[in-house]
C-alpha cells in the first residue's frame, strides 16, 4: 500500500504542477506517465539494492552457521535446545525436538530457529523489486486516468479532489473490518497529500509561462 500511496501522491502532484504551468493536456500527459515510469524504476531500483544487502547477509549467516556445525554440533546442539526451552518446551522434550531435527536437517533447524531464515520469508531482490513496481504504477495510474478524462478546465480541481479521495480510500481499505480504526490514517494522508499538491501546484503556476 505505500507504494500505491506514493504512486498517487506523486504522480497526481507532478500532474498538477504541470497543469498549473499552462502545459497543454499532451504535455500534462506525457509529465505523467513519465512520472509513473520514472517512480516505479525508481522503486524496483531501491528495493532491489536493499532485499539484495538482505540476501547477502542471510547467505554470510548461513556459512557462518554451517562453519560452526562442524567442529561443535554438541554446542549446536545445546544452543538450538535452549531456543526451544525459552519457547515453552521442558528441556527433556527440547533435547528431543533439537535431536530430531538436528538429525533431518541441522542447518536447515538452525536456520529457522535460530537465524529466522526460512524458505517462504527467504529475502528474494528480483520479488521485491517487481513487487514494488507494481504497487507505484497501480497507485499512480489512478490520477492519469482521471488526467486522461478530465476536461482541460476541470483537470486541476478534479485531479487533486480524486487524488485525495483515492489516498483517503488506501488508508482505510487495508484494515481488518474488526479493526479499530483512528481516522489518523486517512487524515494524515489527506493532509500531507494536500500538503504536496498545493506546493506542486504553486510551483507551476509560479514558475510557468503562459502561452498564446
């Protein structure tokens, strides 16, 4: 959802800076969908860079556990007992857990419990990255496509009134129905919203030329 929520804050602030300037509907157009390709690269970029550090680290863990398995699978042995014992288990069933899965798959244990590393939360860039692509060209084909059928006097008010609406609508739709919900959510998007809607839109109209 926070991708979602940057592709429409940016994108329809980008689109109204541009509209405020006098550019054309093209023009306003073309800002947009540059803003779309420029934030979802933007996006996949960065996560890739992080999951990737994050993959690297979970690879130099599991050597790290792999050399200590070697020379000291007693100590191992111990230490993965004792995880279980803080859990809840009594030490003679944790004895027992710890040597049957130490005797299935000791890295594979050690990895799950002790490092927090599992094939299903595994750290995958490639995901990641396509994952949070995804999210910001969602979020801000939202505001384009109400930029695509906005007339050309109507597009500056209908573009932030849906900007808006759409960003106030995300802060509420992910939350479990039982939830308590605050409001601050929703509020506090709208505010910051509004926030970088109006800058954007005071720096067109301040720094745009009007043209006959």
């Amino acid at each position: 959802m926070l991708g979602a929520n940057d592709g429409i804050l940016s994108t329809g602030s980008l689109v109204l800076g541009v509209a405020a300037a006098h550019a054309t509907h093209g023009n306003v157009m073309v800002a947009g969908v540059a803003g779309l390709v420029a934030g979802a690269m933007s996006m996949a970029a960065g996560e890739y860079v992080s999951v990737h550090s994050q993959a690297d680290m979970e690879k130099a863990d599991l050597k790290l556990e792999r050399a200590e398995l070697k020379p000291d699978d007693a100590g191992e042995h111990k230490e993965l007992a004792a995880i279980y014992v803080a859990r809840g288990l009594d030490r003679q069933l944790a004895l027992q857990v710890a040597d049957q899965l130490m005797a299935h798959d000791a890295l594979g244990a050690h990895a799950r419990d002790e490092l927090a590393i599992s094939a299903i939360f595994r750290a995958r860039p490639i995901q990641a990255a396509s994952a949070s692509a995804a999210s910001i060209a969602a979020g801000a084909a939202m505001p384009l496509a109400v930029t695509a059928t906005a007339p050309d006097g109507g597009l500056i008010p209908l573009v932030a009134g849906s900007s808006l609406l759409f960003l106030a609508l995300l802060g509420v739709w992910p939350r479990a129905p039982a939830a308590p919900v605050s409001g601050w959510g929703p509020c506090a998007s709208r505010f910051w919203g509004a926030l970088a809607m109006a800058a954007t839109t005071g720096v067109g109209a301040l720094f745009g030329t009007v043209t006959h």
